[in-house]
C-alpha cells in the first residue's frame, strides 16, 4: 500500500477506532494482537514498558523527588532503594528525609553536616541501636572489685569513677579498662567528687576533706557539722565548697582556706543533696551566669542565691505536697533550665524562671521508681529490678535493663548515672562508656556498659 492510501487508511482507521466502547476496543486490540508475528509483539512489548512503567524518580526534577520522597516513612524508603541503582542514588541524597528519620528516633542532629549519604548511614546505625533498647540488648555488665567494705560513695566523670568505702580510702577507676588508677587513705566517705588534681570527700564523721590524687595528702580539712555529710559540691572560680548534712544545714566554705563563709538553715530533715550550677534562664529573682545552689532533703527543695558574698536568703522552697505526706527521692537533677525530682506521685519537673511546675510523669507503677538522669529527649530510671529508658516525648518506657540485689541507700548517693549526653538525643558516638554504677553487698561496685555498636 502506498504511503499516502496508508495515512489515508489509517486516519478512517482511527476516526472509527475512537467511536467505539471500550469493551469493542479491547476486542479489537486483542484481534490484531493475534494477527501479530514475533516482530509486531516485540515492538508492542518494548512500547508498553515506556508507557506502561514510567520511572518518576528518574524523569522528576529532583526538588519534586525530594517532596515526594518525604511522605514516606524511612523502613518504605529503605525497600524502594532496592529497586534500581537510580533510586538509591536519588533517595540516599535526599537529606532532610533521613534527618527527620534520624530525630523522630530521638536523634541528635548536627544539621552542619550536609553529606547526604552521611544521614542515611546514621539512620541505619539509630534504628539498629533502637531495636537494641527494644529488645533488652544494648548494654552490657561488669564490676570493679578491690574494696574491703562497704561502698558508700560513687562519683563519675569523663570515664572516671570515683568510689568511697568504709574501708578508709577512695579509688579512682578507668571504666573502659576496670583499672585502679589511685587510691588514697580516706576517713569514711558519703559523698565524693573530684577533679584532674584533687578529690573532696563528706564523711559520717561530720567533717568535709579536701585530698590531693598524686601524693594522697589531705590538703585542707573543714569541720563544722554536727551530723554526717552527705552531700558535697564546688567550684574553683568561685572558691566555694558547699556541704549537706544530717544535722539539717548546709554550709558554704571558702574551698582554698576550709573557712566557713556561711551556714543555711531551715532544713527540718537530713540535707542528702546539695547542687551548686550557673543558671541559664532570667527571672526576677535571678539573671543568667548567676550560681545557684539547690539542697534537698526528704521533703522540700530549697534555692538559694550564691556567689563571691557570704550571705544569702532563699529564694524559694520547692515541695510536691503541702502536708509531707510524700517523701522525694534523693535525686535530684539541675542544669539551670529545669528542677527534676521524682516521688511517689511520678517525676516532677519545675521551670526555673518561674518555679512552676511544667508537668509530672507517671509511668505505671512508679510508687518505687527513682531518677537517674533527665535530658531533652529520654530519661533513666531503675526500681529495685530494672533501669529503664523513657522517651520523654511520650512519656513512654521504651527500654529496660535487669539490675542486681544492689545496696540501697537512702541518701542515694550508693548509685549514679554514667555518661549522660545521650538523655539530650543519641548521636551515634554518644551510646558509650558507661551508664549506671551501683555498689553491691559484696564490696564490688556493678556496672552497665553501652554495647558496642552490631
């Protein structure tokens, strides 16, 4: 047929082809198909496939991929890079998507970082470490042994555990390595801190000691209370030391001279906590870079102004019932935003400019529950069974972890928190090192450990 009788022909071909139903044009295709030969087929086949699978990632713009992309949820994303090399390139770079994945799990984003591929691998790395907490098997156990009795007293920092004992000494131990570093002849120890050069110990004998790590030597001595101390903090810049006793006071001493520059009534019960921190938030009865010294006992938490003059007044007593019927437990978390203490009513959280209470937490069962740590994203808890993991977005325990027969104490100071970076949002390098001490009643102090990453 000629080639202008076949356009012709062709033309009548389709003016009547559309005027069909569908049904009649569907017998019509099916009739050529079977008057088709292999060269026919062939070409039908390869046209279906570009009509018939369009590849949209790939013909999109890629901004457009990007939007549709984020109405995705990671684990499909994570099947849709399997079909093609071109998926994979085009999802992998598409890095807002693996950033919100990454915070969704309570990850910590560092948005400097704009390597796409770089976020996709740290979402893979969170959701595998997530599934760890899930399923009980993020961490690990060890323990310290060396001391000859009972230990009272634990204190960490930078990988460094400081541990007191009524054996008469303190011992400094590398974590990572379960190594003795020093240890020192002490008196009794209740509280301990430290730093590179010194270690400041309370003890039962009512008196605070200030010891020096290289030669062992006490360097200063403060005596003063009337009951066993509890509680220590300090800090260099201002040369304060502050001590919380049995004998219902806190002290403030000059750290250089062991003077005492101030004693602070008005506890009615022990003073088991005493935290000395520069505030970050203006009110107006504090600007931010003032220090602030919070104390605690059994039933009230008392805020005080402090600084380089020796006298103050308190600002405000925090209580969680106006008629003491419930206790706080003897943690207590400050870091110049928010006030945290946990009851038996749940876990309290004060805002600092306005010491009202922004919200209680009350998991089930948490009549025995004590807090550990308290940051942005999760908290650790522990009864006398488990440590526990709680998303503080929902309020949720998303993990837990089997404890010993500890020692318990009710000053609270036999168990600690390790690291706590990760209760502001897990990073990938900050699940590490350790998570929880606690002495038990053979002497040994048990640890748990960040696992290492599968």
């Amino acid at each position: 047929m000629e080639r202008k009788d076949f356009e012709a022909w062709l033309d009548n071909i389709s003016i009547t082809f559309l005027s069909l139903t569908d049904l009649q044009k569907n017998e019509t295709l099916d009739h050529l198909i079977s008057l088709s030969g292999a060269v026919q087929l062939r070409h039908l086949s390869n046209n279906l496939e570009i009509l018939l699978k369009r590849d949209f990632l790939k013909l999109l713009p890629l901004e457009l991929s990007f939007y549709l992309l984020k109405w995705l949820d990671p684990q499909t994303l994570l099947t849709c890079c399997l079909v093609s090399k071109q998926w994979n390139k085009v999802i992998s770079a598409c890095t807002e998507v693996w950033q919100t994945a990454c915070k969704n799990l309570g990850w910590e984003i560092d948005d400097s970082v704009q390597d796409p591929l770089h976020w996709k691998k740290v979402y893979l790395k969170a959701i595998l470490r997530m599934k760890q907490l899930k399923d009980h098997e993020a961490f690990e156990t060890s323990s310290l042994i060396g001391h000859s009795a009972r230990v009272y007293a634990l204190y960490y920092k930078d990988g460094l555990l400081c541990t007191g004992s009524d054996d008469l000494s303190a011992k400094l131990w590398d974590v990572s390595t379960g190594q003795c570093i020093y240890g020192i002849q002490t008196h009794t120890c209740a509280a301990v801190k430290f730093d590179e050069q010194k270690l400041v110990t309370g003890s039962f004998d009512n008196t605070v000691a200030c010891w020096e790590w290289s030669s062992g030597a006490k360097t200063q001595h403060f005596r003063g209370h009337t009951g066993a101390v509890f509680s220590v903090d300090y800090n260099d810049e201002l040369d304060i030391l502050v001590s919380g006793s049995a004998d219902f006071t806190v002290k403030v001493w000059a750290l250089s001279t062991g003077m005492c520059l101030n004693t602070l009534t008005g506890h009615t019960e022990w003073v088991t906590k005493v935290v000395l921190q520069k505030c970050k938030v203006k009110s107006l009865m504090h600007s931010p870079g003032d220090y602030i010294l919070l104390s605690a006992d059994k039933y009230e938490i008392k805020i005080w102004p402090i600084g380089r003059e020796i006298n103050c007044k308190c600002l405000k007593t925090l209580s969680v019932s106006e008629d003491r019927s419930i206790s706080l437990q003897p943690r207590l978390h400050f870091d110049g935003k928010y006030i945290v203490c946990s009851s038996a009513l749940g876990l309290y959280q004060w805002d600092f400019a306005s010491y009202d209470i922004l919200r209680v937490i009350k998991p089930p069962d948490f009549s025995n529950v004590s807090l550990l740590g308290f940051g942005e994203i999760f908290a650790l808890l522990f009864d006398n069974r488990y440590l526990y993991i709680m998303d503080l977005r929902t309020e949720k325990l998303i993990s837990r972890w089997p404890l010993p027969e500890y020692r318990k104490s009710k000053r609270g100071s036999s168990f600690l928190a390790g690291e706590m970076s990760w209760l502001n949002g897990l990073n990938g390098h900050n699940d590490m090192g350790l998570v929880f001490a606690t002495s038990m009643p053979d002497h040994s102090i048990h640890l748990v450990l960040w696992k290492e990453h599968g």
